[in-house]
C-alpha cells in the first residue's frame, strides 16, 4: 500500500472534525467538492499539510475513507451515473429508421435501477446517509 498522508494525519485529534465533516457531507456533495473544501481547511491551517493536492484529498475520500456513509454514497452514486450510461442506450435507430428497443440494456437498467431502489429502501442506509432526515422524521417541528 503506498503511504497516504491522510491517512496517516488522521489519527492527530484535530483530524476528527475533517473527518465528521466528509462523513456527515458525502451524500450531499461529490468527492470533488468534497476534496475542494477539505484542500481549503488543511492548507489554511495545517502547516504538515503543504503540498497535499486536491487530487490526494479525493484519491483519500474515495479510496481509503471506510466510513459507511463515505462508502455507500460512492456506491450509490456509481449505480446513479452508470443507470444514466445504460439509459442513454435503450433504444437505436435501425438503418430504415426504425426505433429498436435494446432488450439487453433494458434489462440491464431494470437490474441497476433495482439495486437503486433497495438501496434507498434500506432503512440503515437511509440513516447512514441521511441522518438529519432520520431525526426530522421522529421529531416533527412545532409550529411558528
């Protein structure tokens, strides 16, 4: 495994609040921005963290992050954008033509959009990557 400093600053204790920072964001924002934001914190304040890219903050989100919210939001949006893939491919235009429905892709994107689906079915994950969602949905507001 090739040495990631982030991993290895994770285990300084001011490295927690970057940590529950991506943990609570990753359904909210992509790697990128994520990695943009978190570029942002540690160049302006720590001093061991000069020449860490933008790239490594996201290489690090998305490779070596095993908080399951991380994770789950990447695999979901990984099924999100390769359903998008498939769903460009449905259908063709014969040389006459014709519309042709691609059976194969269509089951295919039924396959997807079914994992899709269980995903937001599921009720850990619901709660891994929409917490506050979860808690509103207990504690309804009261009135103004």
């Amino acid at each position: 495994m090739v040495y990631c400093w982030l991993c290895d600053y994770n285990r300084e204790p001011e490295a927690r609040q970057i940590s529950q920072y991506i943990a609570e964001n990753a359904a909210h924002m992509g790697v990128q921005q994520l990695a943009v934001a978190v570029h942002e914190v540690l160049a302006s304040s720590v001093p061991d963290a000069d020449g860490i890219s933008t790239e490594v903050v996201a290489e690090h989100i998305g490779s070596h992050t095993l908080v399951p919210s991380v994770r789950v939001a990447g695999i979901l949006r990984t099924l999100l954008d390769l359903n998008e893939k498939i769903a460009s491919t449905l259908a063709s235009v014969d040389e006459d033509g014709n519309t042709v429905i691609e059976k194969k892709n269509v089951d295919a994107y039924l396959k997807v959009t079914n994992e899709i689906m269980q995903m937001y079915r599921s009720e850990k994950v619901n709660r891994a990557l929409f917490p506050s969602a979860q808690a509103d949905a207990k504690e309804p507001a009261e009135p103004k």
